[in-house]
C-alpha cells in the first residue's frame, strides 16, 4: 500500500482570498485526491480530539459537581441538629397555704352582772376583734343566742342549757376546727385572767398558757395562769378539736369597768389574735 505523505497546512495564509484552504501549497480546488484523503484525515484527527476535549470537561464538570455535592452532605451531616423548641411556660404559683381553722365560741350568758352589763355582747365583741385581725386563720364564729342567754359549763352539779353549747360544738366540729377556744367573762370576784383545759391535755395546756399570757402582757388584768377542768364545751368526744381551751377575762367589778371600753375589749382582741396567727394547720 502507497504510503500517504502527511499534508502540510500552511497556518500562516491558511486562507487566501478566495476563502480556499491551501494543501501542500496549492488550494482545495486544485488539490489532488490523495490531498483531499489528507485534508479529510486531519479534520477526522481534529474533530476527534475536540470531541476528548469536550467529553473531558464534561467529565471534569460532572466530577466536580459530585465532590461539591458530596461535600456538603458531609457539611450538613457535621452539623448537629437544631435543638428543639422548648415551649416555655409560666411556673405555676405555689398553692396557697392551708390555714388552721379556729372555732371561737363567746359566751352567750347574759344572766350576771347588772341591768347595764351583758357579758354575751362583751365576749362577743372581743371574738370580733380577734377574728378581724387573725388572718392567718380561718376563723369561725359559733354562737347560738337564740336558745336563751344563759348556760353554764360547769359539772358544779351539772352543766345548764347544753342545748346551746350543742349547737355551738357541732357548728365547730362541722368547720374541722383543730383550735377551740371559748371566751367568758369571769364574776368569782378575783381580778385577771385565766384559762381552763381539759385533764392530761398538755397541748391545749400550751396553748391556755399563750393566751393567757397574750392577754396579761397587753392589758392590766394579771395572769392567773391555767388550770385543769372539766367543763362541758371542751370536752372530748363531744368537742373533736385537737386543741381546746376556755378563756375568763376578768372577775371583778373594776375588771368589768375596764372590759366596758371598746378600746379595752379591742386590745384583749389583738391579743388573742397574735397568739393564733403563729398556729399551725
């Protein structure tokens, strides 16, 4: 087989004016076959190599491409993951605090004394003051005036009118007191005060002896202490308070001058108040 020589393009007047491209120095219309199989070659050559060139790149874009992918899989992946919300909610205010139930029960006797003295309005009025001013306790009045003015607790023979104190005890074993405390005026001639507890009832002992204590120390009236008795209204079963006590605030006709002030009575009040502010439930 005849050997081809290579063609020799001339690049530096590749084109002449007429447009013609010169192979071995004579144009394409004067070139022989054996030019043209030459010319047709290195076009086949050239094109060949465009196409290595084009599908190169393509190559090099799409490698490029999945590194740049890949990449930021791994970028996301690094990342940890956002937190989630936490729904912040507002802290729930504490419960309230249970407060102690006092059951005071005012004397309802209005058989003692003169025309112008009435102990149930002055006993009365003495629970009004220290309900008013025991907030810390929940306080409950039981007073039944509407079963006679009179009664008394005493076994010295028998208790009288216990239908009253009946009506009174149940109110506070209704209410679940845990404090009874019972307020009389005293008429045994003795002046001060005094408060009474059941035998062998040494907490409701204590609690005679605050009061009692309370009392003297914001008033006049001396502190006689306090004693065992049996008495009625602060006996157990009848009575379910934890704690019972029977207060008489005064004894004798200058005690009854001094509780006869408002003012006075007010300060007797407070007294007893301070006292059962500091109970606990």
């Amino acid at each position: 087989m005849e050997k081809l020589p290579l063609a020799v393009v001339n690049w530096d007047s590749w084109r002449r004016k007429d447009g013609q491209l010169l192979v071995n120095g004579r144009s394409e219309r004067d070139a022989g076959p054996k030019d043209m199989q030459q010319v047709y070659l290195i076009r086949r050559v050239v094109a060949l190599g465009v196409a290595i060139l084009v599908l190169f790149a393509c190559f090099a874009g799409i490698r490029w491409t999945v590194g740049t992918v890949s990449s930021l899989r791994q970028e996301l992946a690094a990342k940890p993951a956002p937190a989630p919300k936490v729904q912040r909610t507002k802290p729930k205010p504490p419960p309230p605090k249970p407060k102690p139930v006092v059951a005071w029960q005012p004397s309802h006797q209005d058989d003692v004394g003169d025309g112008d003295w009435h102990e149930y309005r002055i006993a009365g009025e003495i629970v009004d003051f220290a309900v008013a001013e025991a907030t810390s306790t929940k306080s409950v009045k039981v007073w039944d005036i509407n079963d006679g003015l009179t009664g008394s607790n005493s076994y010295s023979p028998e208790p009288s009118n216990v239908k009253a104190f009946d009506v009174e005890i149940a109110q506070a074993n209704a209410a679940s007191a845990k404090y009874f405390i019972s307020v009389h005026i005293g008429s045994n001639g003795e002046s001060g005060v005094i408060a009474f507890y059941s035998a062998q009832d040494e907490q409701s002992r204590l609690l005679a002896e605050r009061l009692v204590s309370a009392v003297a120390s914001s008033t006049p009236l001396p502190n006689k202490g306090a004693e065992e008795a049996k008495l009625y209204s602060i006996e157990q079963p009848r009575n379910k308070a934890a704690y019972r006590v029977l207060l008489e605030i005064g004894g004798t006709s200058e005690d009854i001058a001094y509780l006869s002030d408002p003012n006075n009575r007010k300060l007797v009040g407070s007294a007893l108040a301070g006292v059962v502010n500091g109970l606990e439930p």
